[in-house]
C-alpha cells in the first residue's frame, strides 16, 4: 500500500498530471471522473491529455485507475478536488465544482483530507463549499481536515512541472494546513498561507500579473504598429536591462483555462462586494480584443494586395492556445477564424496538435500538407510557433505571411 490512499476528483489537465506524480511517489491513486471515456482512456493504459504519455500511464497500472463510480472516494484518505472552474461569457460558473463536492459529500469520513484545487475567487472554499461538506453531519476542522491548494500546470512547459515548483497551502486550521503540506511534501516544496483565502487570492494573483503584463505588451504593440517601430526589437532591447523589466511578448490573444478567466473570478466577486478590480477589467478588454485588432491588420493586408476578401483563402497555423500542447480552450484562433469566416474568406489550419477548430457555431478544416498549404493560400497567419513547425520552410513557401510571433522576417512578410 501507498503512503496515502489518494482520490482524485478530475482527472484533467489538472488532475491526472498530479495523480500520476503521487503514485509514481507510492500512493494508490483512483481518478473520479464522469466522463466514462476519459476514465476508459485511462483504464486501458492511455493518457486523455498531452501533458502525461501513455508510458507512464502504463507504468503505474496497479498503483492508479479511474472510475465512474463516486464509492471509490469513500476508502480514501486524501480527497483532491480537480473540477473545472469556467466562465460563461464573463460569468464564472461555478456548478461543476459546487457538483463535485456534493458528491464528495455523499462520500465523506471521519479522518479524511479534502483539498480544493479548483481556481475560485477567495472565500468559495469556506464560505460555499464547507457548508456543503458538512452536510455530512461531520464538521470541517473537526471531524475531518479541509484545505485550498491552486493547481499550478503549464501543459507545453518542458521545464517546469509539478516536481519543480512549489505548491501554495492554506488550511481551514493549523492542522488542517499541515495534514494537507505533509501530502504535497512527497512531490514537491510547500509553502503555507495564513488561511485558505490567502491561498485562493494567491492564484488569481499569479494569472491578474499575467494578464496584465500581457495586454500592457498587446496594446503596446498596436501603438507601435501605428507609429512605424517594430515591437519586437523594441521589447528586445528593454529586455537587455537586468533589473526592474521583465519579459513578455505580443500575440494574437491569450487563451488556456487561466489567464482569461481567472481573473473574472475575482472581478465578478468584487463586484458582489460593492469594489472594482481596475487593472484587471482593463487587461481583460485589452486581450479579449487583440484578436479581432489581428483580423482587421488581415483583412487590410489582403484589400491592399487587390484581393477581395470574399475571394482569399487564408491559413491559419497554430490553432491551440499555446505551443507545443493540443489544448484550445479560449484560444485566439477562434474569434479570429470566426471573424475572417464571417466577412467571406476561406479559412483553413495546420496544426501538428489538432486536425480541426471548431466552436459553438462554426470549424474550420486542418490540411495536413504544409507545403502545398502555404503555396495555395493568398495569406498564411503564424499564430503558435510549435517546436515542430519548420520555420524557414514556412517562410519561403508562404505567398505571404503574416507572424503574430516574432519568429519569421521575410520580405513578403509582415510582423504583428
């Protein structure tokens, strides 16, 4: 038997990252999910997402499993909360975790550890889940031990994951908070807050710095595109100064889970508050805008070259929200596909991660032949430098192009 009998409430992104770095420390691990596909995926040795291979979900048959069956809770020790946290247009929705925990609920014990990882604004884990915990009839602090711990998971990050960077702890008591340090010791360093709203701030912070710093440099950008400078010598050269600058980059949108919606979070909470969240309403419109800005300079790049863009076929490459993963949630290739699709172009992508995009109301096809792909396309739009794209080949194939990252000068090019 494992040092702790762990069960996993998600098995995502979030979850099953986490759930393979605890058995592979000797825990027996059951993943709760109930999507039976994600939990058959798991179950036959495969992996649902791009940030665990099926290597090592093989590796640890024995020791971690999946199912649909909630009871799997009742013999566990640790409870960790994994449920997604959205947003609804710039709602949060917090039905998917508030359902999660119910269901914790009907399995809860005396003795047990419960953990919320799940991105929240501050006071949710007392304020709205405690109180669906205890509808147990055990109390929180008391009977078993409750606390927050934000998930910090960066899919496509090669050099950061769970065992190298340290986890943010806030417990319901003193004791709770140390119950809770001891379980993420096994894999990684630990730091304790003073409660568990301290930690759940803690988490908004992160991505709010994020956001902001990103639409600081997406607005920037469009200031210099109007007066003439290239944006990225620009940035390069305040990136020289080894004090008080730190580097982010332009782009065509931020996407993933995080950044554009956490912050919605803790906005959204203010505003039941009576306060406002300045900085971060600001970078919210900056970003969520950025890539209709993108479409626009496309859609202008085309008349100029006497093409109606009813006419033109535009390829999109990098479709996921990031490089180097699978992952669309929120990505800016959306708004802009839906934006070039509704003024009549034909848009198509390539994506070494992704065969399609699709949203609520449209898709747009993938073309697995790059070469012949950027020889057909009026304009080709660099979105995501994957590792794997050939760059010099998309330079020189590309009837024209234009690159939202700084990656390819050429001379029948143009630079966000």
């Amino acid at each position: 038997m494992g040092r702790f009998h762990v069960g996993m409430v998600g098995i995502g992104y979030a979850g099953l990252p986490l759930a393979v770095e605890l058995a592979k420390a000797g825990n027996d691990v059951v993943g709760f999910d109930i999507d039976r596909t994600r939990v058959g995926t798991v179950n036959a040795g495969r992996s649902p997402v791009d940030t665990v291979t099926d290597a090592e979900i093989r590796s640890l048959q024995g020791r971690l499993s999946a199912s649909t069956d909630p009871a799997v809770l009742a013999d566990s020790s640790v409870i960790v909360v994994c449920a997604p946290t959205p947003v609804n247009g710039d709602e949060p929705d917090l039905h998917p975790l508030t359902s999660a925990v119910e269901t914790v609920a009907g399995q809860l014990r005396p003795g047990q550890l419960v953990i919320v990882e799940s991105t929240t604004h501050p006071g949710t884990t007392d304020g709205l889940l405690q109180p669906i915990l205890e509808k147990s009839g055990l109390r929180a602090g008391a009977d078993f031990h409750l606390a927050y711990s934000p998930e910090r998971i960066d899919p496509g990050n090669a050099r950061y994951g769970i065992g190298n960077t340290p986890r943010v702890v806030g417990g319901l008591t003193a004791e709770c908070a140390e119950r809770a340090a001891e379980f993420y010791r096994q894999v990684t360093e630990v730091h304790v807050t003073r409660g568990m709203r301290e930690a759940e701030a803690a988490k908004i912070l992160e991505n709010t710095y994020r956001q902001i710093n990103i639409a600081l440099v997406n607005e920037f950008s469009q200031l210099c595109h109007g007066m003439g400078i290239d944006v990225w010598d620009t940035v390069a050269a305040a990136s020289t100064k080894p004090y008080g600058f730190q580097t982010f980059w332009p782009g065509a949108g931020v996407g993933g889970h995080c950044i554009p919606a956490d912050p919605l979070y803790l906005i959204h909470h203010a505003g039941t508050l009576g306060m406002a969240f300045h900085m971060a309403e600001t970078a919210h419109r900056v970003n969520e805008g950025m890539p209709l800005w993108v479409a626009d300079r496309i859609t202008k790049d085309i008349e100029q070259r006497g093409i109606s863009v009813s006419e033109a076929t535009v390829l999109l490459l990098g479709v996921t929200y990031k490089a180097n993963t699978d992952d669309t949630r929120h990505t800016p290739a959306v708004p802009i596909a839906r934006a070039l699709t509704e003024r009549g172009a034909t848009v198509l992508c390539h994506d070494p991660y992704v065969d399609g995009l699709s949203w609520a109301d449209g898709r747009i096809d993938g073309v697995p032949d790059l070469a012949a792909a950027l020889d057909a396309a009026d304009l080709s739009v660099l979105l995501q430098r994957h590792d794997q794209f050939d760059l010099e080949l998309i330079g020189r194939r590309a009837r024209r192009l234009f690159d939202t990252t700084g990656s390819v000068r050429t001379d029948h090019g143009v630079l966000l």
